[in-house]
C-alpha cells in the first residue's frame, strides 16, 4: 500500500443494502418490443415530461435514456382512466 491511500472503512455489509430491481429498456428497445409506439412519440413525452405527468416513467443513466416499464404501464393506465 502506497503511503499516499487513505484506508477506507465501511460500516455496512453489502448484503445489507436493499436490492431494487426494475425493469428497464432503452427507447429503441422499448418501441421494438412496443410496436404500437415510435420513438419520437415516447422522445417527444420524455422532453414534455412535466406536461405529461411522465417524470417517473424514465432515467438518465450517462447519455442512455432507460424507460421504466413498470411506470410506463401505470402511467398508460392512469391515461385510459383519466379519458
């Protein structure tokens, strides 16, 4: 060990952290899977997502853009009750 790293200590496990999975795609894999819906319709929601009410149905991770699928259901869901 170099004299210049600090040690670092850690006071939790990392089986102790809570495990989230979710269910996420990219936009052109999401549309792939989702015929129905193009890219630039699902771009265009995400660009107007506080119009839309689409703020939790998608995240940035580095330059991806990852839908949610899960709120992206209950999102569309909460659409067809609203009409």
């Amino acid at each position: 060990m170099s004299t210049n790293q600090v040690p670092v200590t850690v006071d939790y496990e990392i089986d102790e952290l809570p495990k989230v999975a979710r269910n996420l795609a990219t936009i052109r894999e999401f549309c792939r899977v989702n015929g129905w819906l193009r890219p630039g319709t699902l771009r265009y929601w995400i660009f107007h997502h506080e119009r839309y009410g689409f703020t939790n149905c998608f995240l940035h991770v580095g330059g991806k853009v990852l839908i949610d699928i899960d709120r992206f259901d209950a999102w569309i869901e909460a659409q067809n009750e609203s009409n």
